[in-house]
C-alpha cells in the first residue's frame, strides 16, 4: 500500500494524494485530499486563464459553445449507452514520471488565479497534471450561456529546486488536474481557500474557522462490496463566471467510469457554514452491486471510546468522531466511530431520511493536544437530502488503520433499487460544512463514549465481556433531579446484558449509563443501542455502537 504522510500535505501543501485502502474485503477512498495550512499547496497549481467571450481559444478550438443544463444531462444519459473510454492524458515524461516530492515542487503563481484582476470575490486555480495524476480534467468557463475553454501554460507555475524550469517549457497542457476556488471566507481582505476537486469525483470544502478533514465524492461504486471498488472520476467542468460581488457560484461536472455516466450541478455558498446544493443525474451503463450516494470519507485512527494499541501521547486523533443520522420519523442517531480490528460495516435501514453527516463534535482543543493538524477544528458534513430518497440504507465502513495519513472511514446513501444496467437516479441535495452543522437540536445528546473490559474496575476483570460507559447531557435533562423516573431503551443483538446501570451525575444535568455485555457469537459483533426514557417520552438521540473484533 502507498503510504504518503498525511501531516506532510497538512503542514506543507493543498491538495489531493492517491493511496489504497486495503482490508480482506475492501479496497478504498483512491485520491483523498489534504489540508492547506497557511496557503500552502501541494500539487502545483495551474492558472485557469480562461478567454473572453468571443476570444479564439487555444489551438483554433471554436471561442465558446453554448451550454445548457438539461443538455448536459441528455449528453451524458446518450453516453451511458455506449462504451467507456479510459484516456490517460498524453504527458511527457518529464511531467508524467514526477514523484511525490517533485510535485509538490511545482507551484501555481497566485498573480495568475482568474478573476483575479477583476477583483471578483472568487479566484480559480487549477492544479498541475504529473505524479499520480494521469487523467486530467477539461475546464471551461461559462459566459453569457457560452462554455471557453480555459488555457494554460508552463509560465503559469514556479518551480522550484531541484527542478529545471527549463525541462518544462513549451509544455501543451491537455487539461488540469483539478482546481480550486478561493474567498474572502474568513477576513475581507484575504482569499481564502473554499473548496478543491482534485482526483476520482473527490472534493472538500470548508466553512469559516475550519481547516481540512472530511472528504466529499460525487458517486462511490462497489465499495465495501466485496469486489473491486470502482471510482467514477469527474473529467470535464463547465464553471459559471462570477459577478463581481457574487456570494455564491455554480459549476457543472460530467461523471464518468466504466459502468456509471453522470451529470452534476454545485452551487456554493460560502460562510461560517459553506452550503453546497447538489444537483445529479446518474445512469448506469452496466449492473453494479452497491451504489452510493452523496458519499462521505474520513480517518478515524483512535478517540475516547477506542485507542486500544495506540502508545501516543495525544489523547485522541481523529477528522470525525462519529456519524450522525436524522431519520424519517425524526428519531436521531448517533453512531460513534471506531478502529476496528477487521473490516466493519454498520447499516442502518430507512426510507427518505432527513440527513446524515460525519460529525466532528469534540471541539476541545486539550482533547488533541495537535497544534499542526488542529483536529478541533476539522470540518462536520451534513448531507440533507431533497426530495424523497425512496428505500434503501445509510452504510457506514469502518476499516482497519495504523497512520492517520490513511482516511479508513465511508458514509453513504444506499439506494435499495436501480442498480442494473440502464437505471437512471435523479437526485438532490444540500451539503453542510462547518464547525457545527446540528445547531438546537431538541434532544439530549450522547456526549462521550467510553469502553473497557468488563468486570469491576481495578477489582476484578472478566475478559468475555464489555463495559459501556455513555454519558446523555442536554437541556431535555436540565433540572431533573435524581429521584426522577428515568429508564433507558436497551437493545442489542448476539449479546446478552451482565450488569446494567443507569444513574444522574451529582452536580449536574447529565445521566450516565453503564453496561456490561457478554458477547454470544464469538465470530460476530455485537450491535447495541440505547436512548433515555421519562414516562413515555423520548429525551435523548438514540446511541448505537457495534463492538466488533479486539485489535
């Protein structure tokens, strides 16, 4: 497996890396990206000149095209028809053969960002081709419902030793790598970066006060499916000029892999919560074994609930801390992540949820002891679908990891139909990047997790079972006293309860539960969920966790 040290890219750089996942059963998350500490940039980005209207574009290519949503859609559903083309781009090998280091070496020239010199709120850049970035995207530039392609050149880029510039003059860019947007996100005077498509359909995005985390793709296919993964790769971007005071910026992406053609719509509007809508029209040219929807990655390498063979001075070390589900009914779920010891899938069924994200809720500083990474201040995603989604699944994969360099965590939306070949998904829906994307949530809230040997602390052990400690706090909780009649809705499957008890924490709000389980099936895990009850009446989020194997 390609290793790549992921507190490199956050201290050093702004881009994607290409890495395989690997477990007895799953193979993924290929292109991930990574932090832009103080400006910083990895790959090298390229400049997005694009031409204005009615200006001849590069190589003869006609000045502009018209460009219409629904004709897009029409394109790419005729496209699913026939047979895919996988493309390299045709680099030479100064550029093609860059290794890691020699990538990072290239970077875009900020003087040359479009819109730039028109002092627009947005900035476009986009990043060099090379290393393991062998496909390239197409970028154009809508004017006027006219689609120019954008141009690039060497003298775009510095590059810095050890490379020669000189290797790399008169280089014919066939595309970009990706690119990213830039604004004014957190002070007026500074652009910051917003968001970067870099790699496969992969993308991330921040909010104010946030720094790099959790991933975004536009489809994943196949993963945790039990075969090989597939990674439809966005290859072409229609972006629409901003005006000079624009708040927000729509772009359009065609999707393509061997069995998926897809056409998307993004509109984004920054701020201390970055909106992103999400238009897609996805058609299947072949049968697929798992689709997922609006999907979510992350890294979870340890946290309070789960560090066991980890000596690190560091408290905790993860981008989320959990995964969160607001289901039809209105029911919340709160699932905490883990680092299990083997592949481990959690599904949980439902028909047109309201939403679910990867959550970063712990915002303590002093629980990560992290002044690079400042993981405190990692992005929580929320996906809210719109419109109904029909039948089907949130699944979450957890998979083994020992470095934090390695994203181990997939969330996403599983529908139960359409996956054969010529099915077609229409669907929308608004993605949430922020510090805290839950805002008043009703219900009282798990507030940490925390598991150990069974048996009586410091007393005796007993190794077939397991402690849960779950600590509930929230305003539903606020003034009861401990004579209250609260009770606790318990449910597990292949485990039994050993030892149950649900008490208020003196000087407080909060009630904790505390269990032990004997675990049944010595070869499967062991599901629990638990919320808070008084006389009848739901208090808190609904906590679920599987105790899968021991590392």
């Amino acid at each position: 497996m390609p290793t790549i040290d992921k507190r490199r890219f956050l201290t050093s750089s702004a881009g994607f890396l290409s890495f395989l996942m690997a477990s007895t059963a799953f193979s993924a998350f290929a292109q991930e990206t990574d932090a832009q500490e103080a400006g910083a940039q990895e790959a090298g980005a390229q400049e997005a000149g694009a031409q204005e209207a009615g200006a001849p574009a590069p190589g003869g290519a006609p000045a502009g095209t018209p460009f219409d949503w629904e004709a897009l859609v029409a394109r790419m559903k005729a496209r699913a028809a026939e047979s895919y083309r996988d493309e390299p781009a045709d680099l030479p090998e100064a550029v093609a053969g860059l290794d890691y280091d020699a990538h990072r070496a290239i970077r875009f020239r900020p003087d040359r960002a479009l819109w730039k010199d028109d002092k627009r709120n947005f900035e476009l850049q986009a990043f060099y081709p090379g290393w393991v970035f062998a496909h390239t995207v197409d970028l154009f530039e809508i004017v006027g419902g006219q689609a120019y392609p954008m141009g690039f050149a060497a003298g775009d880029f510095e590059y810095r030793p050890p490379l020669d510039p000189a290797v790399f003059d008169g280089f014919a860019f066939p595309g970009a790598a990706g690119f990213r947007l830039h604004y004014p996100l957190n002070r007026t005077d500074y652009r910051d970066e917003l968001i970067t498509f870099l790699g496969a359909s992969y993308f991330r995005a921040l909010g104010r006060g946030t720094v790099y985390g959790a991933s975004a793709r536009g489809l994943a296919v196949d993963t945790a499916a039990g075969s090989a993964e597939e990674f439809p790769r966005f290859s072409r971007f229609y972006i629409e000029r901003p005006e000079t005071d624009a708040r927000e910026i729509r772009f359009y992406a065609e999707l393509e892999s061997p069995r998926v053609s897809g056409a998307y719509a993004f509109t984004i509007l920054p701020g201390t919560e970055t909106l992103i809508d999400v238009e897609a029209a996805i058609f299947l040219r072949d049968d697929v074994s798992r689709l997922g929807l609006a999907p979510l990655t992350s890294m979870y390498l340890f946290g309070e609930n789960d560090r066991t063979g980890f000596d690190d001075f560091r408290p905790e070390v993860h981008d989320n801390d959990g995964l969160a589900i607001l289901r039809a009914s209105g029911e919340r779920v709160w699932r905490p992540l883990t680092n299990p010891a083997r592949l481990q899938l959690s599904v949980f069924g439902e028909t047109n949820p309201r939403g679910f994200g990867l959550l970063q809720r712990d915002r303590d500083a002093d629980n990560y002891l992290d002044t690079e990474a400042h993981y405190e201040r990692r992005p929580s995603v929320w996906v809210e679908p719109v419109g109904d989604w029909g039948e089907g699944a949130v699944l979450l994969a957890e998979i083994p990891s020992d470095s934090e360099a390695n994203d181990n965590i997939v969330a996403f939306w599983m529908p139960e139909n359409g996956l054969t070949a010529g099915s077609e998904h229409r669907l929308r829906y608004r993605m949430t990047w922020a510090l805290d994307v839950e805002g008043d949530v009703p219900l009282a809230r798990a507030l940490r997790t925390r598991t150990g040997h069974g048996g009586v602390a410091a007393v005796a052990h007993d190794e077939d079972t397991r402690k849960f400690l779950v600590d509930f706090d929230g305003d539903t909780l606020a003034g009861l006293g401990e004579e209250a009649p609260m009770d606790v809705r318990l449910s597990l499957s292949n485990g039994e309860v050993v030892h149950q008890i649900l008490s208020k924490i003196a000087g407080n709000d909060m009630w904790r539960l505390i269990v032990d389980v004997r675990r049944i099936d010595a070869d499967k895990p062991v599901e629990l969920s638990a919320a808070l009850i008084l006389e009848g009446k739901t208090l808190s989020e609904t906590w679920t966790y599987q105790w899968g194997q021991t590392r």
